[in-house]
C-alpha cells in the first residue's frame, strides 16, 4: 500500500478529530437510509448520517466484482482479450443484464464494459466464475479481500447484489472500497465515467444520472433493489481556487425512494462539500516540519517530517485560523534512526484537533564519541 493511500485509508477509519471540528457547518438534509461524503484528497468525512448501520448494498457489490478483476488483470491472471465460458448460472441470471450469448462468449474487457456502465448480472457471474470457478467461490475471495481493506461491517454471498439476508455492507465500507478501487486502479476507473454502452446491438445507458448532469462527476455506480431502495456512489473532481491540486469528494448514498432522488440528493451533497470546506497542503512528504535538538549525538540536531503529504479540511475561509502544536519527545538521545517516531504534530482549528501525526527523524544521526557523550550527560543532569 503507498504512503498516499495509506493516508486516506487510516484517516478515513480514524476522522473523530476532524468530525468534531467540522461538525460547526450544519450539512444538508439528506432524505436517505444512510450517507456518508468524503474528501477523498485529504481522507476525512465532512459528514454522515448512520454510517455504520448495516444496508443491503444492491449492485454497489459490484464494485468488489469489480476491484478483485482489476487485481486479477493486473497479476496476469485474467486477460482482456480472454473470452470466459458463460454458464448456465450467468445465462439466466435474473435482474439487469448485458446478455451475452453462450454461443459467442464476450471478451473480459466487454465483461467490464458489461458490468460496470450497464450494471449486467450476467457479466457479474461470467467474470465471478472465471477468477474462482463458482460464484460462491468467489464471494469467499470478496469477503478475504474485505477483511484485507478493513471492512469491519462487509459480508458478500454474491458477485451481483442480488439479494441475500447475509449479504450486506455500510455506507463507510463502501466509501472505503470505492476509494481503494478509484486509488489502486485510476486507469480503469476510467469505465465509471462512461455514458453509454452497446453490446449485441443493445444500448444501454449508465444508470448514473449525475454523470450527463455535472461534468466534475466521474462515477461510480448504482444499485437498486427493493429493500435496498435507490443507491448511488458519485464522485466528482474539482479544482479549488487558489490550491495547486484538485480536490476529489466522494458521497455514498444509501436508500432513497427513487432514481432521480439518489442523484439529487448526492448531487447536494457534493455541492455541498464543495462549497463549504477547503482543502489544505499542510506540509509535503519529507519536508521539515522544524528542528530538533539531539543529545550525544555526532550531529547537534535532526530534522522532523512527515511520513506523507498531510491535508486538512477546514471551513470554507478559515485558513488562517490553522495552527500548528509540536510535542517532541524529549531528551532526544543518539543513536536516531531515519523514519523514527520523534515527536507528535497536531494541527489545530481553534480548540479543535484536526489531525494528529507522528513526526519521523529524515535522516540518521550516530553515537558521538565518548566526550561528548560524557559532557552531555552531565548536561543532562541540570536539564531535569
């Protein structure tokens, strides 16, 4: 996992510090089951509504179908030109489809195709079964794959949605699998973004309303059945004044009462986070955060960083008011290791803890000789 996503993901899991802060703006009234919208560029939630109350996840479990494929392209171990064998399963599956014929197998990049912009079953089971021979095979690889992400509240019985009393998910986990997929495989997230899709002669069009209604939106996926109600998972990137950086948001919207409702009240929350919240650069992976004093050490000091760029939501013109407090671990005595743990930075809104991180020595420092070390303990002595 890299520095980048590894931020996103603990923050995502750990955000108390940042809700309590952000809690100031009074999001929007949201007519859903369940919700959740994060700022998928600095990993924190701005705002939620029972994100941990357990949902059927209707076709949004596609988005698993989806993440174990790309792996499996990835390791080379499922081809885009391969042409799977349609079962008799995956023939008749029952719900939305791409219908594909037994007798002219589709290709796995059609399967996605399939599966993705048209949502198709069928697809779902083709590609389900190819990777683990079974569908049931399969949803134990999902579940594995779930317990590997973190999903603390995810139990898959199935490659499609369909549903299943022991098939169900959050709006948390699925905010934390969506931004896995989105971060682990940006070429392919590209098939998100896709309007349209025709196979055997039949056209379909992607389910997600918002991407012909907001030009920022490039996924994801819906869901739908009845008890599930309407679903969506949208994400849209936008620029920020005055950042050098685009800021992503991600909304996981669960349990409307129709389609159009799931992309108008998405929609609202994207706006509303947008408009808002900033997103701020705090400091760079690597760049000195300050200076910290080493006793018996062959060089007088160390510099403190950050183990990966650190990002901050703040309200929408509170910049200024960040601040920065540093705990450093004190007396600081060589030998230092670079990439060990040396102090704590906590940025401040206010009173308000926004984040926590550890601060890590950037480089080495060795052992001085044996006068220094003497001299420095005596030193030492009156520093108490």
């Amino acid at each position: 996992m890299t520095h980048s996503l590894r931020t996103v993901f603990v923050a995502l899991l750990a955000s108390l510090f940042t809700s309590v802060a952000l809690a100031q703006v009074a999001p929007p009234t949201i007519a859903a089951r369940s919700w959740l919208l994060l700022d998928v560029t600095t990993g924190r939630t701005l705002a939620s509504s029972e994100p941990d109350t357990k949902v059927e996840p209707a076709s949004l479990t596609k988005l698993m179908t989806a993440y174990l494929a790309f792996t499996a392209i990835k390791e080379k171990r499922l081809r885009l030109d391969q042409r799977p064998a349609v079962s008799k399963v995956a023939w008749k599956a029952i719900g939305s489809r791409m219908f594909v014929d037994p007798a002219s197998p589709a290709t796995v990049d059609e399967l996605l195709h399939g599966m993705i912009i048209q949502s198709g079953n069928d697809a779902s089971i083709i590609l389900a079964e190819a990777l683990a021979g079974t569908e049931q095979a399969f949803a134990e690889q999902m579940n594995r794959e779930a317990r590997r992400m973190g999903l603390k509240n995810t139990q898959f019985r199935n490659s499609t949605g369909l549903p299943d009393p022991e098939h169900y998910t959050t709006a948390r986990d699925l905010a934390v699998l969506t931004t896995r997929l989105i971060t682990d495989f940006p070429q392919m997230y590209g098939l998100y973004s896709q309007r349209e899709y025709t196979y055997n002669k039949i056209r379909q069009a992607n389910r997600n309303r918002l991407l012909a209604i907001d030009p920022s939106v490039d996924g994801v996926k819906t869901g739908h059945t009845e008890a599930a109600g309407y679903c969506l998972i949208a994400s849209a990137k936008r620029n920020q004044p005055g950042a050098s950086f685009q800021r992503r948001l991600l909304s996981v919207v669960v349990g409307t009462a129709s389609s159009s409702a799931r992309a108008m009240e998405s929609q609202k929350l994207l706006n509303w986070g947008f408009q808002n919240f900033d997103a701020i650069r705090v400091f760079g992976k690597d760049q000195s955060v300050t200076t910290m004093e080493v006793w018996k050490a062959a060089a007088p000091d160390v510099q403190a960083v950050v183990a990966q760029d650190l990002f901050i939501n703040v309200p929408q013109g509170q910049a200024g008011a960040v601040k920065a407090e540093i705990d450093r671990v004190k007396p600081l005595i060589a030998p230092i290791r670079v990439g060990q743990r040396i102090g704590t930075l906590r940025i401040k809104l206010a009173d308000s803890v926004l984040v926590e991180q550890p601060l890590i020595a950037k480089s080495s420092v060795d052992q001085a000789g044996f006068f220094v070390r003497a001299r420095d303990t005596i030193r030492l002595w009156f520093e108490k």
